[in-house]
C-alpha cells in the first residue's frame, strides 16, 4: 500500500462493489464489463448458429444487449429518460408493473428477415460470418479500453509512489 502524508492512496481508491473488493476507476467500468460478457454471450450464440446450419427447422438466434446497456447507462449517469409509457392503474388493487433491473442479461430471440431454406432452417453463413467478425471487433475494442483504463490507473499509483 502506498501511504503519503498520512493518506492512504489505495484505501481511498478501493471501493465496495456488489460486496466484493474491486478498484473501480471509472463509473463506465461496469458497463464495459457487462458489454463484455453480452458479446462472450453473442459469440457463443453466433457458433450455435454455425453450428446448427444444416439442422432441419433450426432458427438462428441472437441477443439484443444495447437496450439493456442504454438503460444501465441512463441510470448511472442519472439521465430522466421517460421514453417508457408508464403503466396505468385504475384500481389500488392493481399490480405494479415488472421493474426491469440494470443487470439483465438482454434478451435472446430468434433473428427473422432471412428466407428458410427448403428445410425450414434460417441460418445463412454469410450473415453469421459477418456478425461474428462485428462482434470480435467490438469485443476487441472493449478490452483494450478496460486494459487503457487499468494502465492509466497504475500509472497513478506509480506516479503517487514518486512523490
């Protein structure tokens, strides 16, 4: 631990997160972790598809995860995003509607809009390929911004080591 003038340096950056003991550098880091895991689940579903193209009457699926992303950023960023047509309640015995929470995992559903095969089967190689080469640029790009942010974060502390 790197301790200056009485102020323990690490102390105050290390944070209680979900209770565990995490450095949380930016506010944007668990977003980034989570837009990871959404596109190691992406990935997996894409090698399914792959995998499944010759299965009579296999649909190919897909994860919607951006959603899921905008409203956890709205959130923790505290932006008033009333975009929801809110739920109307004519009684008091009425429930209240379903709160969605920000650590959904999104949501998988079949992708249409491509023509079946004569066996009733959606995958088209072309599609998957390129959705796969999106998806490991995009998963690429993430982890080098958590590894920038991680590197700028030691050169801090190393920089505060100095002082």
């Amino acid at each position: 631990m790197i301790e200056k003038k009485g102020i323990n340096i690490a102390y105050i950056a290390l944070e209680i997160y979900k209770g565990k003991k995490m450095f949380s550098t930016t506010k944007a880091k668990p977003l980034m972790e989570q837009a990871l895991n959404a596109r190691a689940l992406r990935q997996e579903l894409i090698a399914s598809n792959i995998a499944n193209i010759d299965t009579p009457f296999y649909k190919a699926r897909d994860v919607d995860f951006e959603t899921t992303l905008i409203q956890a950023t709205h959130k923790m960023y505290d932006k008033d995003v009333t975009s929801k047509l809110a739920l109307a309640k004519t009684n008091g015995a009425h429930l209240d509607a379903p709160q969605q929470s920000a650590s959904a995992k999104g949501t998988i559903f079949l992708r249409d809009g491509h023509m079946a095969r004569n066996d009733a089967n959606t995958v088209d190689l072309d599609v998957e390929t390129t959705e796969m080469g999106k998806n490991d640029i995009m998963f690429n790009a993430l982890t080098a911004a958590l590894k920038k942010n991680s590197a700028i974060f030691r050169s801090v502390i190393d920089a505060s080591s100095k002082v």
